[in-house]
C-alpha cells in the first residue's frame, strides 16, 4: 500500500508557503515533492486518477523517509478539499501559513506585474480596478442581475 501524507502545508498566496516547503525538506526525516505545488487534493482530474499515481509522480523518490511532506495554497480556497484532505488521512498535520492582507496584496501585485500578467502600473489602480475584473469573472457565472459587489472604501 501506498504511504499517505503526514504533513500538508496551506496558506495563502505569497505568504512563504513555498520557502517553508524548501526549508522543511531539508531535515533528513522529511520527504517532499519538488514541484512548487502539489495539486492532487484540489485538481478533479488528478484526484480521480488517485492517490497511487499522485505518490508516484511526486514522492516516490524518497519514500524511505520518516514524515510525507505536501504543500498547496489551493488547499484554502476550495470547499471540497478539507474533506479530501480528511479522507486521505484523518490524522494528517496541516501547517497554515497565513499572512495580513494587505501585505499579501501588495506583494502579489509586484509578482503578477512581474510575470506579466497585471497591466496596472500602480498597486492603486490594480486595486480600483479590481471590482471591474470581478465583475468579469462573476458574468461567466452569474447572471448579472443577481451580482452586488460593494467595495468596502465606497461603503464605508
């Protein structure tokens, strides 16, 4: 049988989930996958072709150790994950790396205007456009009538 995690890193985006993971693996007890995230608990089409396969594509290099290791930020924004995770393994440990929100904003600014993908040249116009580009995403959910996103500064 195939081992099961016995540790899971989760926590927000751009809040050192990924430097945890590297500093954690460097204990000699403790294996972890290489990748920056390990997606099987929150992707469906990896999830359901199992865990067998997951621990293969991931661990099965350095099995021998004492604690599994995993880390994906997904785990905190999908309803359906805590139960996945449970399932897995009722006694699993999670390490919650959570960080404050403005700080966690600012900071993914700078890289999502680094990778390319903000177009904003200011943290303040990202911000104020933000409520445009949820409305943008909702559309394709929602029909619009049914949407009322208030920003917190105009309601205050």
């Amino acid at each position: 049988m195939t081992r099961r995690l016995d540790a899971m890193i989760v926590g927000v985006e751009k809040a050192g989930t990924t430097s945890l993971l590297r500093y954690l693996s460097e204990h000699p007890e403790i294996a972890s996958h290489k990748v920056m995230e390990m997606p099987y608990f929150v992707n469906d089409d990896i999830y359901h072709s199992g865990w067998n396969q997951s621990f293969k594509d991931y661990f099965d290099f350095n099995t021998n150790r004492k604690i599994i290791l995993a880390k994906s930020v997904g785990c905190m924004y999908w309803n359906h994950v805590p139960e996945r995770l449970y399932q897995h393994n009722p006694n699993l440990k999670l390490i919650a790396v959570l960080r404050n929100p403005v700080d966690r904003a600012y900071s993914a600014y700078w890289y999502a205007l680094q990778m390319g993908r903000e177009d904003k040249m200011t943290f303040e116009e990202a911000i104020l456009a933000e409520n445009e580009r949820l409305k943008l995403i909702l559309i394709t959910i929602f029909v619009i009538m049914l949407i009322c996103i208030v920003v917190f500064m105009v309601f205050k």
